[in-house]
C-alpha cells in the first residue's frame, strides 16, 4: 500500500511539471529551445511508468529509481542527437567578409575565434584586401570588427559566439569559414577553435607570428618560405596546439625550423623525413641545416592526444630558377 502511494505521488508530481510547462509556452515565459527539448522528450513518460511498474514492490525507493534512471536515459540521448547533428554542415546563415587594408600597414593582427567549424585560411589574390565567407547554423552569430590602432598596425577579429545558451536541436549543425589574407602585408594570426578541421595554408604570405589553439580535430598548418622581420633570433614565432587530434606541419625545403614538441606523454612517436630533419632530446625536430641558416623559424607543437607529422616541401621552380 505504501509503494502504491509513493508511484502515485511520483506519478501526480509528472502531470503538474508537464502542466506547468505547457503553461510556461503558453505564457512565454518557457525559452522555445527547452519546450522543443521536453516536447522531443515526452516519450520518457513512457519509460518511467513502465520503470515504476516494474520495480514496484521489489526495489525500495523504486520511484526515486525509476526516475534518476529516465532522466539520465533522456540526457544520454539527447546529448547523442545534438553530438550527431552537430557534425551535419550547414548553410542556412552566411556572414560575407570584406575588409579592405591600407597598403602602408605594418602589421595585421588578425585574432579568429571558432565554435564547431571547419577553418580555412589562405593567401588572398587581392592585395591589401581580406575577403572570405562563414557559412553555418541559424544558432551561431559571426561578428567581424577592424581596429587601426593608429601605430602602422590594425587588429581584425572574427568571433563566433552561439545565440542562445539551449540551441533548438534542428538548427544545429556545423559551420565553414574560409578566410583570404592579404600576401604583402605582415601577419600576426590567432586562431582559437573548438571543434572541427583546420587548414592554415600561409604559404606565399608574411607571416610574422602564428598561433593555433584547436580543442578537438586535426589540422594542417602550411609554412611560408619567409624571413619574419618583427621576431627576434632564438625567440617562437608562436605555439601550434592540437589538444584532441593529428597535426600535420609542411615546411618549405628552404626554411630551417627548430620545433619542440609537447606529446603529452601519448608516446605517440612523431613522423618526419632524417634526412631533412633531426629528432633531439626525444622532444625537438630540428633543420640539419640549422647551423648555416641565416633565420630560424622556432614553434612549440602541441598534440599531447594525436599524431604529429612533420613534411618538407620541396621550393617552387620558380623560386629554384631566381635563386640559382
């Protein structure tokens, strides 16, 4: 007798929450994103009568059970739904890129900040000019600003920030950015992302300082045959951090590096070319050319979860022909 009270106390106390919701929509007082999450959810009524009576008279505290057991069967599938439609591309929110550069510019900072994204950044075929596209979800907001800060120097910031704390489930999915960077002026690039594939391909531009701080996906980041101007000798020109997967890094043939490596004790052994590269202390890949090389360009990579792949690219035919 006591365990019939205590389901039917279990029981009336579902009815009233799914009253009050219902009259919370109704009102507005409810964001549409959690109604969309309890009416997707009301199924789990189902499980919880059918937990009740199965447990009754067999269990103690079997509604108590019954109910801990839904909702952690409802948060479990639900964070599977959002995780699966999360890798879905979408396109139905675009932000063009447009930000025209003054041609006397000394330094342009450009500081990304990407949710579930994939990013792509290259060499602009407009000088003194940034062009580009985000593409994604109705549930992210993509702000551009540009600074001149008055000194030869301007900061562009591109953030994505989400909308709404609880996005609706139909909306999500995930987004693309791909940003054009102008070949003639010096660069600072950031880029912070957390989830999605990164391709810095910074070939044939001035690079002064590169920073890379990606939480979950793979990257590949493209050096340029290049000599910074604003760093200084024996100094990183930036940090190269993949926390949850593989990065690979293509150096020019004509570029000396030396790169220290955080593996994170993974053991996971780095993959490079010995005859262009030696691997020192068990933590650096260094240039065998480093010694006679007038600029050395100096990075931390960090992968403490991935692989780290190290590729030499061979100089262009035309930049073999001027220098012979």
């Amino acid at each position: 007798m006591r365990t019939q009270r205590r389901t039917n106390l279990l029981l009336g106390v579902v009815v009233l929450a799914t009253a009050l919701v219902l009259l919370g929509q109704a009102l507005g007082i409810i964001p549409s994103q959690l109604f969309d999450v309890v009416v997707r959810a009301w199924p789990a009524l189902l499980v919880l009568a059918g937990l009740s009576l199965l447990l009754r008279g067999r269990v103690p505290v079997s509604s108590a059970i019954a109910l801990v057991l839904t909702v952690a069967l409802v948060a479990g599938i639900a964070a599977y739904a959002f995780s699966t439609r999360s890798q879905e591309r979408r396109d139905d929110y675009r932000e063009p890129i447009a930000q025209a550069i003054d041609p006397g510019l000394g330094l342009l900072r450009v500081r990304v900040s990407t949710l579930a994204t994939d990013v792509e950044l290259l060499r602009s075929v407009t000088p003194d000019f940034v062009a580009g596209e985000f593409t994604g979800s109705t549930e992210s907001q993509f702000t551009v600003a540009y600074e001149d800060l008055g000194d030869g120097s301007a900061t562009l910031t591109l953030r994505e920030a989400p909308r709404d704390t609880l996005p609706l489930l139909e909306a999500v999915g995930r987004g693309a950015l791909r940003l054009e960077l102008p070949s003639d002026v010096p660069l600072d690039v950031e880029l912070v992302a957390a989830d999605g594939l990164v391709a810095l391909n910074m070939g044939e531009t001035q690079v002064e300082r590169l920073n890379l701080d990606l939480t979950h996906g793979d990257s590949v980041v493209t050096l340029p045959d290049y000599r910074p101007v604003s760093s200084v000798q024996n100094q990183s020109q930036g940090t190269l951090a993949v926390r949850d997967g593989a990065i690979t890094l293509v150096v020019p043939a004509t570029v000396a590096a030396r790169l220290e490596l955080d593996r994170g004790g993974s053991g996971v052994e780095p993959e490079y070319d010995p005859a262009f590269y030696n691997f020192l202390f068990n933590r650096v890949l260094e240039s065998r050319t480093i010694e006679q090389a007038e600029t050395i360009v100096q990075y931390a990579i960090v992968a403490p979860r991935g692989r780290i792949r190290l590729e030499v690219a061979a100089p262009e035919p035309a930049a073999t022909e001027a220098a012979s």
